[in-house]
C-alpha cells in the first residue's frame, strides 16, 4: 500500500504541475497523432507533403486506404490503392480520427503488463464502440457532421487514455487496480479537457465531451453533444473502469434517461443505424 501510494501521490504532483503549466507531457504513443494535427492545420501544408507523414506509419497507411474504399465513402466502388488517393476522399478530420485511432490502438498493446494491456484494449473497443455509433446517429439524423461526430466519440474518453498511458512510469499502480480507477476517475475530466485543448479541439467537441449523459442529453438530438450522449448510451462495449468502479453504467444511464427519451424512438434509431456503425466500425478497426 506504501508504494502505491508514494506513486500515487508523485503522479498526483505531476499532474497538477503539468496542468498549472498548461504543458502536458505526451507519451510517444501520441506522437503520430500530435504530427498529423500540426501538418493538417497548417495551411502551407501539401496534400504530398500530409501523405508522406501517413506513409511514414505503415498501420495507419493501411487504414486510410482501407476506409477510403469503404461503402460509406466510396460509394461507386472505383479501387483506391495509395494514400495521396484516399486523403482527398477521407479529408483531414477523418484522417485525424484515424491517427488517433491509430494511437489508442497502439496504446492498448504497448502496455507493459498483462492487467493494464486489457484495461487500455477494452477502453479502445467501447470508444470505438461510442464513435461509431455517434457517426451512425449524424449520419441518418443528417444534424451534424458525421466525421466531426466520429471524432467526438473518440476523444470523450481521451483523458482516460492519457492517464493510463502516463501510469506505465509509476508500476505500483497497477497493484490496485480499484483505487487506481478511483484515481483516474478524479482526475479525468480536467486531464480530458486539456488534452482535448492541446489538440486544438473545436469547441463543440470539448462541449460535448463534457456533456453528462443522463443529464444533458435532448430528444430529439439537436447538437453534437446530444449525438455523443446517444453513442454512449448505445454503445454495446463497457468502459473498463466502470467495471473496476464496481459500476453498470449502460443500465444507468438509460435507466436514468427514461423520462426523457421514449425507449421506442431510440431503439428505432438504434435499428435504423446500426448496418452504418457496423462498417464505419470495421473501416475504423481495420
């Protein structure tokens, strides 16, 4: 318990030291992720000169090609097979998505131990299982822009990410596992929400990803927090943390969602999405 705590307490300093500087230190993992964001807004950027960066990662080549030849985007069927074919169809906000997705991925299978590797992949299928239907929902909904959706259910758990990925430097964590939940649970939405700025997030994306569920969601959807809010209820594949939590957030939150969602209006538009989350889902994964 000493160790844990003497840890616990290093990285609670570190933290609060990072965020009083406005300086989060990203793990490497993030660094494909950090490159796309700089070249994509800098506007003397070349479409060449974005493809060189994707090629440089072979994983992420593989998926950009293989989510441009997807239904959804591609509905013609012509066979695209480069990168600096697929970038135009997919634009930059896809292909961030994808270089984050990339990342969290990479994440998952980079921890050091056995526990942590899947609590990191279990985290990145429920936010690719939020993504994907918040890109379903904009989708068939038309209110919102299907890729800005996508990205927003990526990113709402982005602070939970970034927590575990800086834990692989304090070991003793991992040996209590419920209070390290605890831990990343106190320390989550102020982490998400400078992680989400030091991306440069628009501000819808930081808004809804702060947005509670069971409290802010509108029915019918309006904005992009409430189609984020609908993905999570939707969502299939359990954060990991409410499981260490001791915590069935899906049931809750319909549960407490009851009086102001009719349960038969979204588990139609469930219905009527869910063919267009199984491929976003599949081009997303690879």
């Amino acid at each position: 318990m000493h160790d844990f705590q003497s840890q616990c307490d290093a990285f609670t300093a570190q933290l609060e030291n990072e965020l009083g500087e406005g300086a989060l230190s990203f793990p490497t993992v993030f660094d494909l992720s950090l490159r796309i964001k700089q070249i994509a807004d800098d506007p003397d950027s070349t479409l060449e000169a974005i493809a060189r960066v994707v090629k440089a990662e072979p994983v992420l080549s593989v998926r950009v090609v293989r989510m441009a030849n997807a239904l959804l985007l591609n509905p013609y069927g012509a066979e695209i097979s480069s990168v600096a074919d697929a970038l135009p169809r997919l634009g930059l906000s896809t292909l961030r998505c994808l270089a984050y997705a990339v990342a969290a991925e990479q994440l998952a299978r980079d921890q050091r131990s056995r526990q942590m590797q899947l609590i990191a992949s279990g985290l990145w299928m429920h936010s690719i299982d939020v993504a994907s239907w918040a890109y379903a929902f904009a989708r068939h909904l038309r209110g919102v822009n299907p890729d800005t959706a996508l990205l927003g259910g990526l990113m709402t758990r982005i602070g939970q990410f970034y927590l575990l990925a800086r834990a692989a430097a304090y070991p003793a964590l991992e040996t209590e596992l419920g209070r390290f939940a605890e831990f990343v649970s106190s320390w989550n939405d102020a982490v998400g929400r400078a992680v989400l700025e030091a991306f440069d997030a628009p501000a819808g994306i930081i808004d809804a990803c702060d947005a509670d569920p069971a409290r802010d969601v509108r029915w019918p959807p309006v904005d992009l927090g409430d189609i984020i809010a609908l993905a999570t209820l939707a969502a299939e594949t359990p954060n990991p943390f409410d499981g260490l939590l001791g915590t069935q957030r899906r049931p809750q939150l319909l549960e407490r969602c009851a009086g102001r969602i009719e349960q038969e209006d979204f588990a139609a538009l469930v219905a009527a999405a869910r063919s267009t989350r199984q491929e976003i889902l599949a081009a997303v994964c690879g």
